[in-house]
C-alpha cells in the first residue's frame, strides 16, 4: 500500500532503547476501543476478527498515541513525526474530522479542571450508590430472612451477594455500548434499570423475587464500574490520572463500607424495605443530578458528533471520523468485547496475576463485609445498630488510603519517569503495590486475633483499617497500572479483572460461616493472610523485574 508511510515501528523504537524497556504511551481512554472493535470486510469478504490483535498492529501510526490529543508522550522527534504522519494523512483525507489543534478547547483532555473534576465526582456518585446497595442488606439479613423464608446459610449470602455477581456480567457489554451511543446516555439507562429493580426489592414477597431482583438491578449498577474509569481517562492524561483513579476507585470501596452503617440503623428502627426505599431515593437525586451535570467526555463520540454537524450544515455527507465504520455492527462490537478480556485472562501472565490479587481482595472484603455483623452482634453482644457503626473502621481505612495513594502515586510515577530519562513505565506504579501488600497482611492478622480473644472493640476495627488501607492502595495501583500497560486494549484487560474479582465478591461469603465456624477468627483470617503473602509480595516484585519483557512479548500491551 504505497499511499501509506511509516513513520516509527516498534522495533525502530526499541533499539534505542535498553533490552528490558519500552515506550508507555497515554491510554487513548480506560475502556475506549472503539476504533479497534470495528469489524470490517477482508478482500475475500469475510470479516476480520480483530479480537486478537497480529504482532504488526502495533507497528501502526495510532496505536503508540492519545488518540484524543493526536499527540504521543514520547520525545519530541516522535511527536514531530507523529505529526507529520498526521498532517499527511489529512493531506490525503481531507474530509477527516479530527480535533482543531492539541489545544482544542472541545476535546475532554483540554476541559478546565472545575469541569473534569465535575464529571469526575458525578460519575463517582453513580459508582458509590450501587455498592452501597450490595452491602447495606448485610446487618438486616436476619429479618429479610425471616419474613422471605429464607432457610439456609447459603441462600442468606447468596441474597447479599448475588448483586455482586451481575458485576461480572454487566461490563462486558455496557463498556463496549458506552464506546457507541456515548457515555452519558449508557450510564444513566443503566442507572434507571437499577434504580426499578430496586424498588421491587423493597416490595418483593418472595425469596425468588428478592434474588432474581437483586442479581437485575447489581446489572444496572454495574454500569459506572467499566464507564466510569473510562471518563477518568478520557479527562486525563496519563500524569494525572493516578488522582482522578484514586478518586473514583475510593467510591466502589466506600460504598460497601458505609451501607451497612445505614442499614444498621434502618433495620433497627423501621422495616427492611426502606434500606431498597431509601437507597432509590438517593438514587434519583443522582440521576437528575447526572442529567444536568453530566456531559460526554468520550472522543470518538464527540468527533463523530461534529462529522454530523459538518454534514448537515455543508449538505457534504463524506465527512467522517477515523473511527467511523460502516461495517461495524453492534453483534460485531459485543463479540469481540465479550471474548477479549477471556483471551487476556488465559495468555496474559501480567492480567493473570493483577486479576487474581484484585479478586484476592475484593473476596476478602465482601467476605469481612458478611461476617462483620455476626462478630458485633453474637461475640461482641452489640445491638445490630450499634454493631453497624463498626462499619465506619472500613470507611476510614479505604478514604486514607485513597488520600496517601492520590497524593503519592502520580509523583512517584513522575520522579521515576524523570530518571529514565523521561520514559514513563507502567511498573512505575509497583511500589505503592508492594505497600499496600503489607497493609493488607498486617490488618488480617491484627483482625484475626484481637477478634479470636476479643479484645477491646477498638483492636479488631484498627485491623480491619489496615487491611482498607492495602486494599485501596492495591487496587487504585493496579487498575492505573493496567491502564497503562494495555492502553489500546485497557477495557478488556478492566474487565477481565472486574470479572474474576466479581465472582470472589460473589463467591467468598458464601464459605465465610462455614471457614469462620471450622477455624474460628483467628486462624481463619490468619489463612487468608498468608493467601495475601503468596500473592501480594512477589506481584509487584516480579512485575518491576520482568514486567517490561512481558510487555514485549505480547500482541496487546503497549510499547
């Protein structure tokens, strides 16, 4: 194809370069793929799957680069060259409609910082309400139980955590719908659909009802957890996200923390219907909140809006977007969404490992969530709404550990790049990982004894402090670090973590009473402990040593 040149290669790249790195390059958006789940027509006319991407693919002239800002973060030679290609292909193309300059005031990544961070803190009120709803049925299990004839142990958890299930199914569509209708318009249909199905949970008269309802509006719910990081990333650029992540990744942690407080005392007081009523109620401020606030931060969505607007107003219907396809379909879209994050799950050892320690985390969370209530109320001989305000231990844990993380995590990443001769690497994020490792195994083993021998109250929630304090440094460092290893493919890499820590959320409580009632609290805990020792130590580890020599080993990561 003589009409297009290459500028730069990945292996062009690479010599420069020492053997054990390779360039990073800002994520176009976490989960914007939209350009890249286009299935088109071959010379044969067969369709093209590209949910396995050739080792060439990342030869290409847009895939090292923000696609938003049209500008790379590598040297200045390569952006020069990047820019070059850029104005040659629009010398080629003339009806392209791109963004007027990188300075483009238009584009989300150019937005003031009052009007990023009011996209930031909307979509993480979405983000907070939906577990707050997973976890706040926990204290008035009791009583839901009783009056839904609820009969076993299992199906008592299965009711709290069969929300957190529908996790695991709802980003492997909502993200990819996000990339075609826009963000906005996915995120609060979503919201809607969680918003009715939780109010037939507050008139349910059956246990069938009750878990077919839940598992519905968690699907609903789900929808912030894969759009709402993309928005972090389609706001900003790769420096700055680790705040706005640390941000928004504080939101689905503290809500699982903060609903059992409320729903302590609304099981004490009133009927366990109003924890659904309320929660709605909430809800529907969100909503109208979002309808106002809310604006589209997604690129493609907003290039393909003034392609549309060119169109109209010059009566000229060839102007268009790199990103519009006309053989893309939605069947094509969601096929190769839904199979993607399972190729990264079994080839990639990088997502392996992240994946297994976030599910390690989020199960051990879900799992405290279902057994705190019984250690205040049945060892601790608490009431259930005074045992509820044990919750607040968790909360505090998961917000300083927001705090240290947004303060730390950008800086390191920017000292470290500074040294590597202003290289950025995605295992710049290890160190707070192995950090927020220590938290988490020294918070298990204060929990586990100081609630074995019941100590003072206080010692088991300092505990449990420690362990949010890990658990939210550990997830806000993974999440940035897989963002900048997969760019391109930074959707199904999130939602291969999202899934595999979804079935842990849905799976741990349900053996909690069982492991609790064999081994107590104390070695209980202890064994999920040294879980986190085989885990969490030698992660970050073995991703600062080889992460940059499995990155060049494979056809998705970035460099």
């Amino acid at each position: 194809m003589p009409e297009i040149t290459k500028v730069t290669t990945a292996s062009s790249r690479k010599a420069d370069q020492p053997e054990s790195m390779s360039r990073v390059y800002s994520a176009p958006h976490i989960d914007n793929q939209a350009a890249f789940y286009a299935v088109t027509k071959e010379e044969n006319g067969q369709e093209a799957d590209f949910a396995i991407p050739s080792y060439t693919d990342k030869d290409g002239d847009t895939s090292s680069r923000d696609l938003e800002s049209g500008s790379g973060e590598g040297s200045a030679d390569q952006n020069a060259a990047l820019e070059t290609t850029e104005t040659a292909r629009s010398e080629r193309d003339t009806k392209l409609v791109t963004w007027d300059g990188p300075d483009d005031p238009a584009n989300p990544k150019n937005w003031s910082t009052k009007r990023k961070w009011m996209a930031v803190f909307v979509v993480s009120c979405f983000t907070f309400i939906s577990p707050v709803s997973s976890s706040m049925v926990s204290p008035a299990m009791t009583s839901i139980a009783s009056e839904l004839g609820i009969d076993t142990t299992v199906e008592s958890e299965m009711t709290m955590s069969i929300f957190v299930l529908a996790y695991a199914v709802g980003p492997l569509f909502l993200g990819p719908l996000s990339e075609i209708y826009g963000r906005p318009i996915v995120l609060q249909t979503a919201n809607i659909i969680y918003l009715i199905f939780n109010i037939a949970c507050g008139v349910c008269k059956t246990k069938g009802q009750m878990i077919a309802f839940r598992f519905l509006s968690g699907l609903g719910g789900s929808a912030p957890l894969s759009i709402g990081g993309g928005v972090m990333s389609d706001c900003f650029k790769a420096e700055e996200r680790g705040r706005a992540m640390g941000f928004y990744s504080l939101a689905p942690l503290l809500g699982p923390a903060v609903g059992p407080i409320a729903g302590g005392f609304i099981a004490e007081k009133t009927t366990w219907r109003w924890i659904f009523y309320s929660t709605s109620i909430v809800d529907g401020i969100i909503q109208i909140v979002g309808l106002f606030a809310l604006q589209e931060t997604h690129a493609p969505t907003l290039l393909k809006r003034k392609a549309q607007r060119l169109r109209k107003e010059t009566q000229d219907p060839t102007w268009h977007t790199e990103f519009e396809q006309k053989d893309r379909s939605l069947a094509a879209t969601l096929s190769v969404s839904i199979r993607r994050p399972f190729i990264l799950l079994g080839t990639q050892p990088i997502v392996q490992v992240l994946a297994v320690f976030m599910a390690y985390i989020y199960g051990l969370m879900y799992l405290m969530l279902a057994s705190f209530p019984t250690l205040w109320t049945k060892y601790y001989g608490e009431s259930v709404d005074i045992g509820g305000l044990n919750f607040i231990s968790l909360g505090i844990g998961f917000f300083i550990g927001a705090q240290i993380t947004a303060r730390l995590i950008d800086g390191i990443y920017r000292r470290l790049k500074a040294r590597n001769g202003g290289v950025g690497l995605p295992e710049f994020r290890s160190p707070l990982l192995i950090v927020g490792a220590i938290f988490i195994i020294i918070g298990l083993f204060i929990y586990a004894w100081t609630a074995e021998y019941r100590e003072f109250w206080l010692a088991p929630n300092i505990g449990a402090a420690m362990f949010c304090i890990g658990g939210i440094m550990s997830f806000q460092c993974i999440q940035t670090y897989l963002v900048d290893t997969y760019t391109r493919y930074a959707a199904s890499a999130l939602a291969a973590a999202v899934v595999l820590r979804s079935l842990a959320g849905f799976g741990f409580p349900l053996f909690a009473p069982y492991m609790y009632d064999a081994l107590g609290y104390g070695w209980g805990n202890s064994l999920m402990a040294f879980l986190g020792m085989a885990i969490g130590l030698p992660a970050p580890v073995l991703l600062w040593k080889y992460g940059a020599r499995l990155r060049e080993m494979s056809p998705f990561a970035a460099g």
